[in-house]
C-alpha cells in the first residue's frame, strides 16, 4: 500500500502514508474511481460540454524548459513551467514535484508515454522528494502561476542508459474534494547517456531553403530588366528574425545536409539589385536590396564547405506532375528544365556545386508513377518517408534509409516519427520542449533497438519550417552534440550507404497514396494553362531578335506555376498562371495591323500599303504578312488571290508592306491581312478591309469618243448653214445680219469641288 500511495503522488513521509492508509480505509472505493475517473467513463456529462476539468486535468501544466537536456552525471536539472487552474475552485496547499521513471523499453513505449493525459497511478513516474518540491498556498481558477524545480542529477535515480519518464505534477485540495490528490500533470522524456556509445547511429537532418515564388514573368524595358515582384514578404523572411534569416543564421552551427530550391535563390539575387513591386495596377521601386545582400553574403559562407542539395528550379510538385500533369504534352519538359538550371543557378549565386540528383515528393508520400516522374527528370534518389514506405515485415528495429527500389533508382526513406514531430505551433515554449525532448528519446531509443547494428538514419522536416520550428530543430540537433549515440551524416552518403536486406523496397500503390495529399494536388486544368501559354511564348520567341530578354523570365515563371508551395493554395496559384499569360498576350499584342479604311482603285493597277507596329523595344523579324481577297479578279503580284511578303520592324517602329494588285473588272472585293509566323503559325488578330475598283474601260471611252465625233460634225453642219444664210442676205441688200443664238448650254456639269467620299483611293 506504501508503494500504491507512492505511484499516486504523496511524498514518501512515513506519517503521510499512515494518513494515506487511513483515508484509503474511510473513502476506499469513491476516491479510487475519482483519482481514475477520465470523461469516457462519464465524468462529463454529455448535456454539459462546457464543464470544467476535473481529476488530473484540473490543472494545466507546460513544461517550458528542461536543462540540460540531455544531463551528465554532474550536472543539475532544472525545470520551469507554468500551472493554469482551469477549474471551477481555488486550490489550496498545492505542490509542484518533480517525477523521474521508469526507464522506457523501445520506441513504441516513448509513443505510449506521450499519447496519455490523465495521472495513472502505478504507471505514472514517481516524485523525486519533498526536498525538490515547489509550493503554492492557493491556485485561484483561470490564474497561471510559474514554477522552477531544480534538482541534482544524481538525486533522479537514474541507472542504465536509456530513455527515462520525466513528468511535473501538482497536487491540492478543492472545496469539493478536501484530500490530497493529482491534479494536473506534464510529461517528458529524460535521454541518459553519461558516456558515449561504442554503437553510434548515422543520422543525417535535412534543412531546406524553400519558399512561394515572390517574382513575376514581367520585366522592365531597361537593359538590366528589373524584375518585378508580387509583394515584398519576401523581404520580411530574409530580415533578422525572419524565417529565412533564422534558418541560415541557426543552420550555420549545425551538422545538416542544406536542400535548396535555386528558385529562392535566384529571386533573393533579384533583389539585391534594382527591383520593383506591384502595388495595385502600378509598380512600386522595392527598397530590400540591403537585407538581400546580406543574407546571400551570410548563405555563401555558411555553405561553402558544406553539402548542398538543389531540388529543381521552383520545387515543382512531382505527385501533382505523376498525377495530373504528365499527360499533358510539354509538362514534363518543363520539369527536365527546371531539373537542368538547377545547378548553373546554385553555382552562380553561391560559387558551391550542389548535387542535384535528389527528388523530394511532397511529405515523402511515393507510388510508382512518382519515381517514374522524378527519374524522367535525372533524379536517381527520392527521398521518401516511413509512413508511405512501411515494413512488411515485423523489424524489431528502424532499417536503414537508403532502400533499392531498381532501374538504379535509391529511396531514401526518411523516418516518419522524427520528421513530423515539427510540425505545428512550436511558438508556445511548452509545444517547442516537448518536441526537442521526444526527438532526443527517440534517437537514444533508436540506438538501443540494435546496438550492435549501425544503421543510417534520415530526418525531413517541414518543407518550409516556421521560425519557431526552425528554432525547435536547432535545440533538438543541438541536444546531440556531444555524439554520444549519434554521428552526423550528409545525404549523399546515407543514399550511398548499404542497404539492410530485411527492409521493404516494395513502392507503396497508387491508392496508398494519402487522400488528403491527393485533394491539395494541381489540377489538370493547370497543367492545360502552362501548356497554353508555353505555345504563345514558342510563337513569340520566332518573331524577336532578343528572344532571351523573354525567355528566360516566362520560362522561370512557366516553372514557378507547377511549385509545391501552391498546394492548398488553389485560388492563388490559378491568378499566379492567369497573370503570365496576361501579361504575355500584352506583350504579343504590341506586334500588330494597324486598322485601313476602304481602299479605293482608280485603274487596272495599283499598289496597297499595310502597315505593320511595333511597340516593342526589341526589333521583330522571320514574320509574313499574308493578304487574301475574296474576289478572284482581283489579283496580288500577278500571283492569284493570295500574297505573303516579309515583314521586319525596328522597335518601337511601324513598317508598311506593299502589295501590288491587278484588277480586271469593277466592283468590291473583302481582303483579309494577317500576320503568320515562318511556321505558318498564325500571329495576332487578321484585319479587313474593302477594295473597290472603279476603272473607265475601253468601251466607255469608245462611247464618248463617239459622242464627241458628232458633236463636232453638228457643229461643222450649222457653221455651214450659217454661212449659206449669211451670203443668201447679203444678196438681198439686208445689212442687218440674222439675230445670233446665244451660246450652247454645255451638256457636262462644272467639275465638283466637294471632298471625295470616305475611304482611301490608291492611284497607280
């Protein structure tokens, strides 16, 4: 009975446990089931959801620091915490005691330990001692109070290395309940290791330099052709404190393999020149380039003797690719581009050669259509995870990472149990050492799964880790110095390690893939985007003389729109595509037919200008200028109802292309202009216009030179009869001569001095 009142909480004073014994003998059964009670066995009514906490969850308990982590023998622990009374009374007489035991047998048991949440008696570590306890007269409801219990290493009763409970526990009195009994507890994990172990396991901590893309396709017309951005977050992640910004400054002191997206770093060297950013429908000047500079300066150092790993250029996401996107024409394409930049962008920037035969899936979740992706693109190792990657068989211990899944292909197989214990809100101190101390267990109970069998061990964390988790993984990496059951290790050599013949190199089958990850994938409809505006960029780049002032910031933005970092993200990875195609059909319209009025033809022959511009600041050439009419009689350069002529225009210029014409008949004739490229490819919108073709024709002049013949005979005829008339009355002796006719009225109307009517006469 001494030892059940000892597990249940009570200080191992001889008075106390006769006074244990005696309220065991007057409550007996009532105060058991109430230190057992939990809200499954109806503590809680269900009517009642609100209702206060009871029993051992009364009182909140956040262990917000463990020091040392990982203790000698020498050494002095000391816990800080805080208790939060989220009950309905005050407690009185409460102690704070500090629990240590008993030593935990593999990895599943440091699992168990951290799942539960209410007090177990005989389970529960015991209390170290009165000496080392912590009083509060009272614990008023809703008020926190802080605590620091320090004690002696040599005083927790620590025997053989291994994995040891630690818990903080408070006990009190309530109105309602006026003994002693547990009313809140925490629980940790206490790595004891005094000396180094002869059996050391290899672990390798990937830390990533990965973030959204922040650059958009368009440039200015400048000769450096300043980029623009979406916002200036980026700015914020590179400033001290900033995500990035942590995770060089912390990475710089730690043994880790660095991943990083080349996108990252090409946008951050964008930014440490001229840059811009939009602000509403204009663009502002970006004012970052200090912070810029600074960070890159500190990454190159920090990596120059370090290895380094370049995912493809915007960390595309190869499931949404094997998924949705690999079907449709040109999307793996951009993926092998995106693999071959990588490196040229890495060395560049931070004068280190990085390897880039490494694919990582997001979460580490693989089928086969995933590896057959990330292959097509030159990768010969995928880093997996554990929990895709599962045993088939029952190991007694974590295998070794690298596994051959064949065609020369290495999966990588990350362990699941350390990669995700980042993840979340590791702001809160209590959430941040509870990480540090469940990481540092489970290595140490890793190791003692099979001591005599070296194994390499792989963490992935977070993808992009907040700074918070940035700050969590350092302390946890940093509990392991000292290798005293570990030895650090890159990626490169785990992949290369040999692999254990026990464990599964089997690929998990699509429909193991996680439903959850399925939902946040790319649609398909993406991928027909990128591909649509991949065929509008092919046709532009024929007609410029510099195509690579567009090339290059279109194709890196083609790769941005397939980045990992929009899962989840669907509205804005769909503006994202929508805004390079926008902005790549202003550009395409800058080439183009200036509008023509009606064009009138005043003879058989004649020559037609259409006009091509321009606004570009580059020159275009390698286009044709296509006219077809609808008229068959009326012909361009003698060759049919058809012509081309090519077409080169300066930038910022417009150049009028003339096209010779023949007509054999009047009337109207619809011709059609359009611009093609040397392909055939059509090229912008076509323009119409009229032709009219008004010409005087042999049988017109012949009827008017008819009419003009007997004109003249008429007027020969009367001069005759006149002067016959005037010689019969001069024989008469008539002085007085006939009266004159006055002068014929002219029978054609005076030449009109009215502008012509609308439309554009084309003389020969």
């Amino acid at each position: 009975m001494a030892e059940a009142a000892d597990f249940q909480g009570t200080r191992p004073s001889p008075a106390r446990r006769w006074l244990r014994r005696t309220a065991s003998a007057v409550l007996g059964a009532p105060l058991l089931a109430g230190l057992l009670a939990v809200p499954a066995a109806g503590a809680a009514p269900a009517a009642e959801p609100s209702k206060a906490p009871t029993g051992s969850r009364t009182v909140a308990v956040s262990l917000n620091t463990l020091s040392p982590s990982v203790p000698a023998e020498d050494d002095t622990l000391t816990v800080s915490g805080t208790l939060t009374n989220k009950g309905k009374e005050t407690i009185s007489s409460a102690e704070v005691d500090l629990r240590v035991g008993p030593r935990l047998s593999g990895r599943g048991e440091v699992d168990d330990a951290s799942k539960r949440s209410a007090y177990v008696p005989g389970v529960d570590p015991v209390t170290v001692g009165d000496k080392y306890t912590v009083k509060f007269p009272k614990l008023a409801k809703g008020i926190s109070q802080d605590f620091t219990l320090t004690v002696p290493v040599d005083k927790l009763g620590l025997d053989d290395p291994g994995v040891y409970q630690l818990g903080v526990s408070v006990s009190g009195r309530t109105t309602t309940a006026p003994y002693e009994q547990v009313l809140g507890i925490e629980r940790s994990f206490l790595p004891w290791q005094p000396e180094a172990s002869d059996s050391r396991t290899k672990l390798t901590f990937l830390w990533p330099l990965i973030a959204p893309p922040h650059v958009t396709a368009e440039t200015r017309s400048d000769e450096q052709q300043t980029p623009v951005f979406t916002n200036d977050e980026l700015a914020k992640e590179l400033a001290p404190g900033g995500r990035l910004e942590q995770m060089v400054s912390l990475g710089s002191r730690l043994p880790v393999t660095w991943v990083v997206d080349p996108d990252l770093l090409a946008s951050v060297a964008a930014m440490a020149g001229k840059y811009e950013v939009e602000s509403g429908d204009t663009t502002v000047p970006g004012k970052n380039q200090a912070v810029a500079k600074q960070w890159l300066t500190a990454l190159e150092k920090v990596v120059e003797d370090g290895k380094v790993i370049a995912l493809p250029f915007a960390d595309p996401d190869l499931a949404s690719i094997a998924h949705r996107g690999k079907n449709v024409s040109g999307t793996l394409s951009h993926l092998q581009n995106a693999s071959a930049v990588a490196a040229t962008t890495v060395e560049t920037i931070l004068h280190v050669k990085p390897s880039t035969d490494f694919a990582w899936p997001v979460n580490g979740a693989v089928d086969s259509s995933i590896v057959d992706v990330a292959t097509s693109a030159g990768a010969h190792n995928v880093i997996a995870r554990s929990d895709s990657f599962r045993e088939s068989t029952e190991l007694p211990y974590t295998p070794t990472a690298a596994r051959p899944i064949g065609g020369g292909t290495t999966a990588v197989v990350a362990d699941a149990r350390l990669s995700t214990l980042f993840d979340g809100d590791m702001s809160r101190a209590g959430s941040s050492t509870r990480a540090v101390q469940k990481f540092l267990a489970q290595t140490l109970a890793l190791t003692e799964q099979a001591p005599d069998n070296e194994r390499s061990i792989v963490v992935a964390p977070p993808r992009m880790p907040t700074a918070a988790q940035a700050q969590t993984m350092a302390r946890s990496l940093e509990g392991l110095a000292g290798n005293r059951w570990t030895q650090p290790s890159d990626l490169v050599a785990a992949a290369e390690v040999k692999p254990d013949p026990r464990a599964t190199s089997k690929l998990p089958r699509a429909s193991a893939y996680p439903k959850k990850l399925r939902a946040q994938e790319l649609p398909t409809q993406a991928f027909q985007d990128i591909r649509t505006t991949q065929g509008s960029l092919d046709s532009f780049e024929t007609i410029l003389t510099q195509p690579e002032r567009v090339v290059t910031p279109f194709g890196n933005a083609v790769n941005r729109s397939m980045s990992t970092s929009w899962r989840g993200r669907s509205l804005e990875a769909q503006q994202y595509r929508d805004a390079v195609r926008d902005y790549l059909q202003s550009l395409t319209s800058e080439v183009q037919l200036i509008e023509k009025s009606d064009v009138t033809l005043s003879g058989r022959s004649a020559t037609i200008p259409v006009t091509v511009q321009n606004k570009l600041v580059q020159g275009v050439d390698r286009l044709v200028l296509r006219l077809t009419s609808d008229n068959i009689r009326l012909k361009f350069n003698d060759d049919g109802s058809m012509a081309e002529l090519p077409v080169s225009v300066a930038g910022g210029h417009s150049q009028s292309v003339k096209f010779d014409t023949a007509t054999s008949a009047n009337g109207r004739a619809q011709v059609t202009a359009r611009l093609y490229t040397e392909d055939g490819t059509q090229y912008g919108e076509e323009m119409t216009f009229t032709v009219k073709v008004s010409e005087v024709t042999p049988t017109v002049l012949l009827v008017i030179a008819g009419g003009l013949l007997l004109l003249v005979l008429a007027g020969i005829r009367m001069y005759s009869h006149r002067k016959r008339a005037v010689a019969s009355d001069t024989a008469d002796g008539n002085g007085d001569g006939p009266e004159q006719p006055s002068d014929p009225t002219p029978d054609t109307g005076p030449e009109s001095g009215a502008p012509s009517g609308t439309g554009e006469k084309v003389d020969r």
